[in-house]
C-alpha cells in the first residue's frame, strides 16, 4: 500500500485500487474525469475507489501522484566515477 495525502493506492491479484478523499462533490467529479483511464468501483460524494489493471502510463502516473498526493524522490546523484554516491 502506498499512502498519500489525499488517499492511498494498493496492488491484489493484478488490480491497482485508488482510494481517493476529495475535498468538496465538484473536486471528486473532477478527479474521476482527470483518471476517465480507471474504472470507479465505488462511488461516495467526495470520496470513492478507482480501479485499473495495468500499469500507468508516465502521464497517467503524474495525474493518480497528483491527486492521490504521493511525492517523487530523486534519485542520488552519480559521482565521476558513474556510480551512486551514498551521504556521508
């Protein structure tokens, strides 16, 4: 499970769930219109699930990251000799 602020996403038997936890009727309609890529399997006033079963592609993983609140980490950087350095 991967948690987020505004929701959490999960992975079982090769169905990717978003839970989702909108602020207002008109941010959830919005947001099921944004991830129109998931099928809504239930849906709440502000709140509901969001389901697919493959993976996402690059664009579709920024707008479930946006909306499900989750942050990126930047990889290390690579010193001159290529490989990661480690923080001392």
């Amino acid at each position: 499970m991967i948690e987020g602020r505004r929701g959490e996403m999960r992975a079982c038997s090769g169905t990717f769930s978003i839970y989702l936890q909108c602020h207002s009727v008109r941010a959830w309609n919005a947001a099921k219109k944004q991830l129109a890529f998931c099928r809504v399997s239930q849906d709440g006033d502000d709140e509901g699930v969001l389901q697919f079963t493959r993976l996402p592609t690059e664009a579709e993983a920024k707008i479930i990251r946006d909306y499900v609140g989750i942050h990126t980490t930047k990889p290390p950087p690579i010193n001159r000799f290529g490989s990661e350095q480690t923080p001392s």
